[in-house]
C-alpha cells in the first residue's frame, strides 16, 4: 500500500511538472515566438542569412525592393534605389534603421496562431509614407554632399521624404576598403534618423519660444547691434551691424547680438527647459525607431550662455526632431508624431499590425506661442528670403535659415527649417547640407526642391 501511495505521488509530481513546463513554453512562444522566427537560421524565412520575405513599397504602389529565396530585387531606377536606401535598408543588412532589417518581423507575417505562413509564403507588404519621386529629386540636390533632408505631413504625421546622403547603390555596394573614401564616409547611417547636428541659428527658434513666454515685453524692447558684442570678456560677431531693432528684425536678420543679449536675459536653465519641451533635446519615435536625441549643456560662463542660444556652444539637434518642432509652430503648439509605415498588409490585401496607423501627438508649445513664432517666421520669408528660389511664392511658407560655425574649423553647416501654414501643403521639414557654407543659399536650395516636389 505504501508503494503505491508513493508511485502516486511521484506521478502527480511529473504531471504538475509538466503543465509548468508547458505554461513556461507557451508563454515564451507567444512572447518571443516572433523574435525565434525572425532569428536568421529559420530556412523558412531567411536565405544565406538575407531576408527572403516579404515587399517594401513607397506611398504610391511602387516597389522599393522585394525579398524571395532569390534575393533581394531593388528597383530598377538607379536614383530611387538610392535615394530610398537609408529607408528601405541594404542587402547585407548594416543600416540598422532601414525598413528590411527593423520591420523584418512585420514582413514576415508572423502570428503566434499559425505561424510564418498565415496567409501566403510570399509574407507580407509594407508600404512606406515616402514618395520615391520625391526622395530621387531630393538625392540629386545635394550634389553628392553629406546631410539630411526631411520633409512631413504635421497634420497626420506622414513623412514624405527622408534623405540621408551619401547613399550608393544597393545592388553595388560599396567594398570594405572603399568605406574609408571621402564619399562613403558614415554612408550606413540614416542621419535623418541617427545623427545629431550644431544649430546655429535654427536654433534661436526654441530660445525665441522661451523669450515670448517668460519676457512680458518683448515685443517693445529695442536690441542694439553694432556688429558684435562684449560679454564677459567673450566677444559674440554678429553677421552684419543692425543697429537699433526690434525683435522680428533681430529673428529675421538672425541677429547674434539681440539672440546674446536675449540669452543672458533667460539664463540658461529657461533655454535649457525650451529646448526639450520643444522636443529638441527629449526621445522621440518614429514608427517605432528610436531618433537621436540632441543636447543643450550647461555652460560655464556668460560667454558661453550667450553662444548657447544662438545654437552654437554644445548644442545638438536631430533633423527629425527639428521638423517635428517646426510642425508644432504651425500647428497650434501641438506635434504630431512623424510615421514611416503607411500600412503593413498580408499580400492579398489584408490590414495587418494596426498599430502603425496612427500617430500620436503631443502639446510642445502653448497655442499663442506657437502662433506668435508662426507669425515671425512667415515675416522672415516675406522680408528675408523671398527673392530666394521662389520661396515667396510658396503660400503660407515661414522658415528660419542657419550657418552653423562647427569645431572641425571647416566651412558651416548650412540648415533651412520651416513649415508651410496651409491646410492644402501641411508640412514640416528640416534641412541640413554638412560643411556647404552659408544655410540660405545651400541648404535653401535643397529644401526648394524638396518643397516644390511635394507641393506638385
Ligand atoms: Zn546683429
């Protein structure tokens, strides 16, 4: 009697083992079964290591590349392969951010219930917001220099196009050795999206944000500029001699003097507080995929104060974050987040992951703020860059220029950031072109092309 109340005993032990067992699996199958099957050794999934499911498309139906057991087939247009690499991804799978490697589990149409193969064995069809054309004449115009264009609906959080230069060309990558040559410098990253860049002058954007909320009478305060001014013994060059001006003349001018005298009026600790409610120096994401996030550091005197709010000093920013901070101006104060997946869908059509849909928003500036800088920034296109590639023909255009002075002691970063105010074009964007000089002119002319693609 007592083997047999024994033997019961050690039977009920392995029975309750193993329904512990099986919990423990089931739990990770539905956890984790997504990342086991997107694991690179899964046959059924990958070829030699390479992606062998799945299509990427831009926002109007055209094929950006197409995984199969045979490999990978990019588009036939040597540009738009380019142009949209940094987006879509490279074969070998080193740009980390592109949509092959990130999405790699919604391509392949995983499901806990059936598995790989839910609907097809082709997997699943992931069109992107950006529009190749676009993105192709945007490529072309920076001439083979190094920057970043982004451009995005602030209305509903589309991003239309994302540059990131130097690209090559998917299908003829570059050799190893080749990687160390000036033109395929950084060439995997994403810099929309993984890079971070000195201001300058976009920046006083942010400390303009803090200076019409904390000083009462800006807007009557009268800034003297005689070409450059003493601060504690730091001397801050202005770009030309204002004179006697008024605020929307010192933002218009982008003068360094007023911007000085401004920062030393906030303190560092209200910029520092500008700058990441405007989402310059806070994470953000797109889709999903982390964005760099910029840096304002303390500084150690009055001198660098001064600098720190014209956007030079340490200050940092990310592009996207910047078009992020540009929609909110024109939109009440409220940023819509930027999204890269218009819709993920199994290949006969089905909506799949309705997550990426939407777009969350959040309140970066309050609405009278917001609506005070919209203003200033429609009066610097009217009365300063109108005679500049039609962008005083552009319907509710307000942007803010900056030369960036960089540590390397090479020419500036030019940048050109804004917004179109106009129900019809709602968009946002920002543009950097690395070491080209003077923002207006070099980045201005990257993001004319940019704004005219679009608005066709
Ligand atoms: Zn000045």
């Amino acid at each position: 009697m007592k083997a047999v109340t024994k033997r019961i005993y050690i039977c009920l032990i392995l029975v309750v083992a193993m329904i512990a067992g099986m919990l423990v699996y089931l739990t990770r199958y539905f956890k984790d079964g997504d990342e086991w099957v997107s694991f690179p050794v899964n046959r059924h999934a990958y070829s030699d290591g390479v992606i062998a499911l799945g299509e990427i498309t831009d926002r109007n139906g055209i094929v950006l590349a197409e995984m199969s057991r045979d490999g990978i087939t990019y588009n036939e247009n040597l540009l738009i392969r380019k142009s949209t690499l940094h987006a879509v991804g490279d074969v070998e799978g080193n740009i980390g951010t592109g949509a092959k490697e990130y999405f790699a589990t919604e391509l392949m149409g995983y499901n806990p219930v059936t598995g790989v193969y839910s609907v097809s064995d082709k997997g699943n069809r992931i069109e992107l917001t950006l529009d190749a054309e676009v993105n192709s004449k945007v490529l072309a115009a920076f001439e083979g220099r190094k920057g970043a264009a982004f451009l995005y609906n602030y209305k509903n959080g589309e991003v239309i196009c994302m540059v990131s230069s130097p690209a090559f060309d998917p299908e003829n990558p570059p050799e190893t050795e080749q990687l160390s040559e000036e033109r395929y410098e950084g060439v995997y990253i994403n810099r929309c999206i993984s890079s971070t860049f000195t201001p300058g002058s976009i920046f006083k954007t942010a400390t303009l944000a803090a200076a019409i909320s904390e000083i009462p009478d800006l807007f009557e305060i009268r800034f003297n500029c005689e070409g450059s001014i003493d601060v504690d013994g730091e001397i801050v060059n202005c770009n030309g001699v204002h004179g006697e001006i008024g605020i929307e003349e010192a933002f218009e001018k982008s003068c360094n003097v007023a911007f000085a005298e401004l920062s030393l009026m906030l303190g560092e600790s209200v910029i520092s507080r500008s700058a990441e409610r405007a989402g310059l120096t806070k994470r953000m994401y797109m889709s999903k995929i982390p964005v760099a996030v910029g840096s304002y550091q303390m500084p150690k005197d009055k001198g660098d104060l001064a600098w720190s709010g014209i956007g030079q000093y340490k200050d940092l920013v990310n592009p996207i974050a910047m078009a992020r901070f540009m929609g909110a101006i024109a939109n009440k104060g409220k940023a819509v987040n930027p999204k890269i997946i218009s819709s993920v869908k199994s290949n006969i059509g089905v909506p799949l992951y309705p997550g990426y849909y939407f777009s969350k928003s959040e309140r970066l500036l309050n609405s009278n703020v917001a609506d005070e800088i919209l203003k200033l920034m429609i009066n610097n296109v009217k009365t300063g860059y109108k005679n500049y590639y039609g962008f005083g023909s552009v319907e509710g255009l307000a942007a803010k220029s900056g030369t960036a002075e960089t540590l390397d002691g090479e020419r500036p970063h030019a940048w050109f950031t804004g917004v179109i105010a106009d129900d019809d074009n709602p968009y946002a964007f920002a543009v950097i072109v690395e070491n080209a000089g003077w923002g207006l002119e070099q980045a201005g002319r990257v993001a004319s092309v940019m704004i005219e693609a679009v608005i066709e």
